[in-house]
C-alpha cells in the first residue's frame, strides 16, 4: 500500500474471494492490528483462523457495502470451499474483478460486463503448462474447469465482457513457471483485435504490483 501512498488506517474491511494461503496469509495479524473486520462467505470462514477478528458472512448473489463501495459477489469455479469473484461499484463507475477461477461461465461474464476496469487473471500460456516440468496431475488440475484461466481464457473474458464503458484491463495472477507478461499480453491484445472494444491492456508481473489506475 505504500507504493501508492495509502496507509492502513485508510482502509474498512478486508475482503476475501477464498482460503488459498497466497490471499489470507498475514489477514487475522492486520486485522487485529488496524481493527477491521473480513467480509467471506461461509465456506472461506470455515477454513481460515481469525480468533479476535470481526468477521461477516457473504454469498454469492447478495450485495453489501463497504464504506460508499458497494459490492457484488459471484460464483466462480475454483478448487476452493466457496469461491467467490467481485464486481464493485460507486456511482456510474464499476470494477470487475476475477481471479483464481478455472472457467468462464455465461454468470462471470455477465458480472464482469461493461466495468471501466477490469482485473482477470492470466495464470499460465497452454503451450509453456504443456511443456514444462510440472506433474501431469498438477497440469491438469491448473488446466480444469475448477483451476486456473489461460491467456486465452484471459482473452475470452476480456472481449466477452468489454464495452464502451470499458477503460483498462490489469491482467493479473501469472504463474511464474508457465507464462510471460509479453504472452499473456499479446494473446488479450490479438483477441480484442477482432472487438469492437480496444481497452488498454496492462500486465501485473508474478509477486508485482501496478497501478493506481485512473478513470475517466
């Protein structure tokens, strides 16, 4: 947060999509620290360790707020207890956000759609997963319907969902071993050749972070 000038005390709540340790590690230590509570569905709740943490249950389907942010939470397919993505909105301006998921369902789309932001995951480059040195049942657990987007899948759901309204799309979540920033650009920018919506594509480096990002 210092990157961008934010502090802690700034912030209201910590929101969780799932209980994968790559997004909760360190949650129940700041939270206890700055006093904020964490939003996640039941299923997350139930594998995390947040003694001393204020805690509030969400599903899929029902919005809530935090602070003026209002928020939409969606099923996504991943090999999680209830994961869920977000869309998130304040006045005319909406924010779609899908990570760690192993498929574009017609419901992801649909809550990703017409976001001036977008943040979708790029996980891995089919060609460099098949070729490399994982386990086979690691491979295909990452290429299942309940694992991980390609830079294809990356592709699809950007075009799918992309408007007129549709400023920038962060792609996000690239596997250190199985993809490069320049792939994973390459094939979003190749698709959306073929739209009639051209967002700006950025690229968020594995262990990196970008932004802020600015709307008009």
């Amino acid at each position: 947060m210092s990157l961008f000038g934010a502090e802690p005390t700034q912030l209201e709540a910590v929101v969780l999509t799932h209980e994968h340790t790559d997004h909760t590690r360190g949650v129940r230590r700041f939270c206890e620290e700055f006093g904020m509570p964490v939003f996640a569905t039941r299923g997350t709740l139930s594998l995390i360790t947040l003694d001393g943490v204020e805690t509030r249950t969400i599903s899929a389907g029902r919005r809530f707020s935090v602070g003026f942010l209002i928020v939409d939470p969606f099923k996504v397919r991943h090999l999680a207890a209830e994961p869920v993505a977000f869309s998130i909105s304040v006045d005319s301006i909406k924010l779609g956000i899908a990570s760690d998921l192993g498929s574009v369902t017609p419901d992801v789309v649909k809550h990703m759609s017409d976001s001036s932001l977008m943040f979708i995951e790029a996980n891995y480059d089919e060609e460099m997963l098949l070729n490399g040195d994982y386990p086979d049942f690691l491979k295909r657990a990452i290429k299942s319907d309940h694992g991980h987007l390609s830079n294809n899948d990356a592709a699809l759901l950007s075009v799918e969902a992309s408007s007129e309204k549709t400023e920038r799309v962060v792609l996000v979540h690239l596997s250190r071993d199985n993809n490069t920033p320049e792939k994973a650009r390459e094939t979003v920018r190749d698709r959306a050749k073929k739209s009639a919506y051209r967002p700006t594509v950025d690229v968020v480096e594995h262990s990196a972070s970008a932004g802020p990002f600015e709307l008009r």
